[in-house]
C-alpha cells in the first residue's frame, strides 16, 4: 500500500467500526500483555468491538503511529477519534468514563 | 537497552517543572514504568499530556523503549508531592 492508501485504509476502519481496536494478535489471542489488558478492558465494559493486527500489515504498524501521532500500539479509537494507549483506557476504566462512553453507544 | 535514571533526565531536562519516577520493574531495561508530572501537563487532556511526555523521548520510543506504561500528572495532582 501506498503512504496515501494505508492513512485511508486506517480512517476507514475507525469510521465504519464504532468501536476499533488496534493491537498486536487478535482478541483471541493477543500477542502483548498491553494489548491483551486493553481487550480485557473492552469486554468488561460490555463493547461490541473490532480490532486489527499490526502485526499481520507493517504499513498499517507504522501507519497507525502517523495517523493518530502517537508511538505505541494498542490505540483505541471510538466513533473514530482516537482515545488513547493502555494506559489511558485504564485509567478510564477505573474512573467509570469507558462505561459511560459505550453505554452510550448501544443506546443509540 | 536504557538505563530507568536516563529516561528520568530526559524528561526532567525537556518538561518544565517536571519531576519522573521511572523503574523497569521486569528489569530487562526495555519494559518500563514511569509515573511523570510536570506544569506542561496543566490545562491537557490526558492524550496530549502523554504526547509530550512521548515527543521528549523521541527516537529513544522507536529504539532502545520497547514499552512504557505511563502515568501523568500535573503538580496539584501528584500524589507524592511532599
């Protein structure tokens, strides 16, 4: 894929998938500790999610970093804005803000 | 490979006002934790506060930081200021 391409490739996956997941391995079987705690994450919170492995696609790996400025996989993205790394979604795990936000999602 | 202190003065000598507690619990000097606080961080959302802290670590998060799991704070919010 072209530079151009993979940026877009990378938009469309956040924007068709209200909740994405961008991580090492698959939900069944993560391939990092980072990115198996955020799918853990996600599934007490009772998210419909999809993700994608960086590491099946090089240019979507380094592509991801330049698309949200951010150096580290996972990321997430909800509604397609990028919400942040592990750390961030637990941080908004413990403090109930992730909950919120994807309750809100299956209302609509 | 990096040295946990190195990573501390990086951060220290780029962010204002910037205390780093980093350690490699695993001890592997490749997998890191670091707890930073810094008046930068005033008035960010937590994405923009761990950029910066990213953007002073430049090539070093490509390289020798295979991971780091961080948490920021500003000053008001640090729960060890003495």
């Amino acid at each position: 894929m072209s530079e151009r391409s993979v940026q877009d490739f990378i938009k469309d996956l956040v924007t068709q998938n209200q909740v994405m997941l961008f991580m090492k391995g698959n939900k069944f079987f993560p391939a990092c500790g980072f990115s198996a705690k955020s799918v853990q994450i996600l599934k007490m919170n009772g998210a419909t999610f999809e993700t994608f492995d960086v590491l099946s696609d090089p240019d979507v790996r380094s592509g991801i970093k330049e698309f949200a400025q951010w150096p580290t996989i996972p990321q997430l993205y909800i509604n397609g804005e990028f919400l942040g790394g592990s750390d961030i979604m637990m941080e908004m795990h413990e403090n109930g803000e992730l909950k919120t936000m994807i309750e809100g999602l299956s209302a609509n | 490979m990096m040295e946990p202190t190195k990573i501390a003065e990086i951060l220290q000598a780029s962010l204002p006002d910037c205390q780093a507690l980093v350690s490699d619990n695993a001890g592997d000097k490749e997998h890191f934790q670091a707890e930073v606080v810094s008046s930068a961080f005033e008035g960010r959302s937590r994405i923009q506060q761990h950029r910066l802290v990213y953007q002073a670590l430049g090539d070093h998060m490509k390289g020798d930081i295979h991971a780091l799991a961080l948490k920021t704070y500003t000053p008001s919010k640090w729960p060890n200021k003495a």
